[in-house]
C-alpha cells in the first residue's frame, strides 16, 4: 500500500509543480493576448518549459498508476495535489489562506487516507 501512496503524492507533486510553474510562467508573459506572437513568445518562457516537463513527469506517473492500481483509489488520490498547490500559495506566492481553507485541506487529507484504508 505504500507504494501507490508515495507514487500518488511524488505524482501529486509534479502536478501541482507544473499548475505553480504555469503560473509563473504566464506572470513572467506580460499580458495575455490572443495572438500568435504571444503564444511564439512562450516557446522561450523556461518556466513555461519547466511547466511541460512537469506536466510529463506527472503524467507518466499517472498512467503507471492507472495500469496497476484500481481507479477507486489512485482517483481520489490525485487529489492530493490541492495540498501541494495550498502550501505553494502560501510559500511561493505568499497568499493568506483562510482557516475554512485549511479545512478544506484537511478534509481531502482524512478523505485520502480512508480511500487507502
């Protein structure tokens, strides 16, 4: 059981990873256009590149589990992620989380480990 755990979070992790550098990709862009020297310009935004490899890594990491593990658990596992993106607001782009948020949080870790169970 602790491999799908600790697949699930490094998975989590790329995932959430990618959503932060996607973020700052797109904040290092300037502002957003639909053209097409807008998205030309992206192609040499490395947050943005970083972005995609993540994305990759996270992935591949999810067909792995998908082949080995049933649905009914690496799915809600995949939520795992909203904690890594919780702790990435508050760590990298220094947003106040409010306590109903943590909550929030919480929950999907209590709702994690029953799925586990």
């Amino acid at each position: 059981m602790w491999k799908i755990v600790s697949l699930a979070l490094l998975q989590s992790f790329f995932l959430a990873g990618g959503q932060v550098m996607l973020k700052l990709a797109m904040a290092a862009s300037g502002p957003f256009k639909w053209s097409w020297s807008f998205f030309r310009a992206q192609l040499t935004n490395w947050w943005f590149l970083g972005c995609g490899i993540s994305f990759g890594v996270a992935t591949v990491l999810w067909l792995y589990l998908l082949k080995h593990f049933p649905f009914s658990i690496v799915y809600p596992l995949s939520s795992l992620s909203y904690i890594f993106g919780m702790i990435a607001a508050i760590l990298i782009f220094r947003e106040q989380v409010e306590w109903s948020q943590w909550l929030g949080v919480l929950l999907i870790m209590a709702g994690s480990a029953l799925m586990v169970k």
